[in-house]
C-alpha cells in the first residue's frame, strides 16, 4: 500500500489532539516517513507505527487518490506494541 496524501476532518482531528494528545504531524509521520505495519480490519485499515512512540491509526484508504483518510490515533497498547514487534 503506498500512501501519497493524509487527509482528516476538523472535528476527527481536534478529538485526537484533545482526546488522545496526538498531531497530524505525527500520524503524518508514521504513514509517510515511518515503515508502518499495515492490517485490514473489516472495512478500514489499522496502521502500527513509531514516531517517538508507538502510535495506533485506524483510515480509510482510496486508492484511487493514494489517500488516507484517518478515522481515530491513539497511542498504542501494549498488545499492539507486541503485534508490531512480531510483523518486523
């Protein structure tokens, strides 16, 4: 999957910052600059990535675009943390 643009509603984006202290800049930077581990979950895709910590987001992904568009990020738990240390 290659992913050429990043795109998130205001009001996702602010329940991410304030909720879970997470900046586009980060999630930016797990799916364009990171080697993030990919998995499909149902209809979207679930991304595990570092970018000073360990970072969970879940998109929607057009292919058409090369463009995700980001439903929730969250620091990742400790199982998830594991997972992505075994997909390496």
């Amino acid at each position: 999957m290659r992913i050429e643009a990043v795109r998130i509603k205001k009001q996702t984006k602010e329940k991410i910052e304030t909720k879970h202290s997470i900046t586009l800049d980060e999630i930016e930077k797990v799916l364009l600059d990171d080697k993030p581990k990919f998995r499909k979950v149902k209809d979207c895709y679930m991304v595990l990535g570092i970018y000073d910590r360990y970072l969970t987001v879940f998109f929607n992904y057009n292919e058409k675009l090369k463009e995700a568009e980001i439903i929730t990020a969250y620091p990742s738990s400790k199982w998830q943390i594991k997972l992505y240390k075994k997909m390496k």
